[in-house]
DNA sequence: TAACTTTTGAGAGTTAATCTCATTTAACAT
DNA sequence: ATGTTAAATGAGATTAACTCTCAAAAGTTA
C-alpha cells in the first residue's frame, strides 16, 4: 500500500489520467509541461535569470496561458504536495496514540516509499527553493499555511481539545519547522544523510522537549 | 501629524542621534519618514493598493531614493529587530541552564518592557504583516535565517554542541516557531490576550515535549 | 572659498502580473 | 454527423516593481 502509493503513483495516476476527457487531459499535460520545462530553465539559467517569457517560448504556449496555470512564477515551482494519503495514516494511529507520536509514525511509513521512489526529484527541489530566498519564503509559508488548517484539525481531533486551543497552532508549526529543518539539514548534505531517519530524530527530539 | 521618534524612542538613542554628522541624521531620517508614511497608506489604502511611487510623494522623495533605502517594497515594513540585548541577557544565564530555560527568562525579561512601550505599535504591524501573504512569508522567513545564525550559535555555544548538529536546527526552527504562533494568537485576539504569558506558555508547551 | 565625496532625482529600460477581446478547440445534445 | 455551447488560448495593451546611468545638489574637509 505504502510502496503502492509512491512507486506505482505512476501507474495509479495514470490510469485515472486517461479516464479523464481531453479538455482536462491537455490541462494537465499543459501544466506539467510549464513545470518541466520551469525547472530545467531553473536548474540550467538560475531563478532569476529565466524569464516567463522563455518557459512560455520552451512549454510552446504563450506567456498569458502561463499565467492562466500559475498565478506567479513562483507557483510553477510549488507543487501543492499535501496528500489526502497523509490524513488517512495519521488517523488511522490508535486514538490513545499522542499526536507527535502519530505524525511519526504517518511519516515513517509514507517517507519511506516517497524515499525510493522520488529522492532524487525531492533532492533536487529542495536545493532550488532553498536556494532561491523568494522560493523558501513562500514554501515555508505554504506549509505553513497548510498546517494551520489540515494539520491542526486533525491533531486538535486526536487530543480532543478545541481547535483554537494555542497549543494546536503551537504544535503544529514547532512540528512543521522540525520537519522543514530536518529536510534542510538533508539538502545540505547534498542527500549524504538519510531523510527518513532525520525527520523521525527530529519529532522525537520534539517530543523529548529539545534538551539542549 | 508624523513626528517621526516623537514618543517612542528613548532619550539614549536620541542622544546618540544628534552624535551624528548631519549627512546621517538625514538619511535616518528620510528612512524613518519613507516607514511612517508607508506604514500609514498601507492603513489607510492597503498595502497592494499602495505604490511606491504614492510613498515617495508622500515622504516627499523620488521612487529611486526609495529603492536606495530599501530594496523592496516589502522591506520597508520589515524592520530589522534584532537586538543585540538579546543575546546577553541570554548569555547572562547560569551556564547549566537549559537552552529553552534561558530562552524563556530572556523573554520574560525584555517581553515585559516593549510590551509597555511598544505594544500598540507591534500589534499594528503585526496585524498588517500577517494579513498581507508577501509581508507574512518574508517575515517569517527573515526570523528563521535570523535564528539560523544568531540564535544557533547562542544555542550551541550553552549546549555545548557543535553547531552543525542537526538538533540546533531543529530547536532553533521550532521555538521560533513557537514564539511565532504566540505572537499570531495574540494578534488575532486583537491584543485581548496576554503577549508575555503566551509566549512563556508557548516556550513551557515546548520543554515539555508538546504533549497533546 | 575650493576641492572632494556622498546623496539625490530624472529618465529610460526590463520584467512580472493583470485585463480585454477575438479566435480556436473541445464537449455534448440533437 | 453537426451545430450549439462552453472553455482554452493568444495577442496586445497596461500597470507597477525594480535596475541602471548620469548629472545636479548637498555635505564635508582643507
């Protein structure tokens, strides 16, 4: 199921790809076109020194239909990575389980599948956001963003306390960052590390109240 | 209307600032008069309704003075508030107390007097900050690189871990997160809550291990 | 006052982002 | 099949953020 998830998202994505009309299949095909294309402007020209105009020339669309896709450059770089798949682990821990201990578990087991299939992908993004401080300011923000709604609903259920409990939005965004933070530090090492395990020490670390 | 350190600052800066040549008084002037008057049309106006060009007449200067003082238009709501008091009171505590510990007692300690003096100018910003997306993301990614750096060393130094460790990150990244989500949560409550108790609650919920 | 340095303003140029409108293309009911 | 309807696209104009250059103005110092 795990492994499922993330080797043959492939297959499973395409299988509902093509049940899908042609008007929504050449949407589809259009923005993952702008992304690729983004990306390996990016990676070859740098961030700045690539403008709409050439991703527009390269994705063969004009740079009003670009805009039609992403609101902003930026956005052709942020997918929207939150996964119903992510819920569904997290509440599926047994309900006398603490809400860091469950979001360890959920990222142990979806982190590892994600790992095989996608780490050099994974790696290779996070060196372009990190490296861009308008891409870090808006993923950091959009995860955050995230948090603050799915997240916190999410662990406010499983604590059994309101959702306007600050404590919710304390835990999630001292969550969030510990993630962000285990992810940077695996970016950094160009991959060298082992991401699964830095995330997992990380909410661990968490939830031994950081003794430092 | 706009008197420019009218109250808020305090006598010692004043005096240092008529220390000053005349060529720099100008500049921190013009500095603090382009802030005020972009401050105040973002109020009044919105921030995205408001152009450089607006801010500049009203500060009566050129829009490419403006870009001298600040690189972005975002920058001039940013101020820089790192104090370098921080750190010692920070570094002012017993050597065997814990990271988070000294972190809360530093702000105990300077929380209660801005809370005083600057309470309702933080609560303005902070409201601006966090209803406009591009203020909320550089702000927050600002503190973040901030607390890699500053803090980090601060951190590790009293831990007595080497700074690359992955934990400072973590800890660093998540009590910012934390002194952030306090500052959020009071600034819904539109003031009605208690900044210093929320932030040393946030700080206690951290130590000990966020259990929910 | 004169020589020197820094700050400033004017103006032109680039690019991201928004908007309108005409054209094309797909969807679908007959 | 075909015509009607709805959606996607491209072209082009527009705004505003940001960069750059150069000459004028203001300050500093001798």
């Amino acid at each position: 199921m795990l492994d499922n998830q993330s080797m043959s998202s492939t297959s499973r994505l395409d299988r509902e790809f093509e049940r899908l009309p042609l008007r929504e299949r050449k949407k589809l095909k259009t923005r993952r076109a702008i992304q690729d294309h983004a990306l390996r402007l990016f990676a070859e020209q740098g961030y700045d020194a690539t403008t709409v105009e050439q991703i527009a020339d390269a994705a063969e669309i004009s740079p009003s239909t670009f805009f039609r896709y992403f609101p902003t450059k930026e956005d052709c770089v942020l997918s929207d990575e939150y996964d119903p798949v992510m819920a569904e682990v997290f509440r599926a821990q047994p309900p006398e389980m603490g809400v860091i201990d469950a979001l360890r578990v959920m990222y142990r087991e979806l982190l590892a599948g994600m790992y095989i299939g996608d780490r050099d992908r994974i790696l290779t993004r996070s060196r372009l956001v990190l490296s861009v401080p308008a891409l870090r300011a808006r993923t950091f923000d959009l995860m955050r963003q995230e948090s603050a709604t799915a997240f916190s609903e999410l662990a406010a259920e499983r604590a059994g306390v309101p959702i306007d409990d600050p404590r919710v939005r304390v835990l999630t965004w001292a969550t969030t960052a510990a993630i962000e933070a285990a992810v940077t530090t695996w970016a950094e090492s160009d991959g060298a590390l082992d991401l699964p395990k830095l995330v997992d020490e990380a909410l661990a670390f968490i939830a031994a109240g950081c003794p430092l």
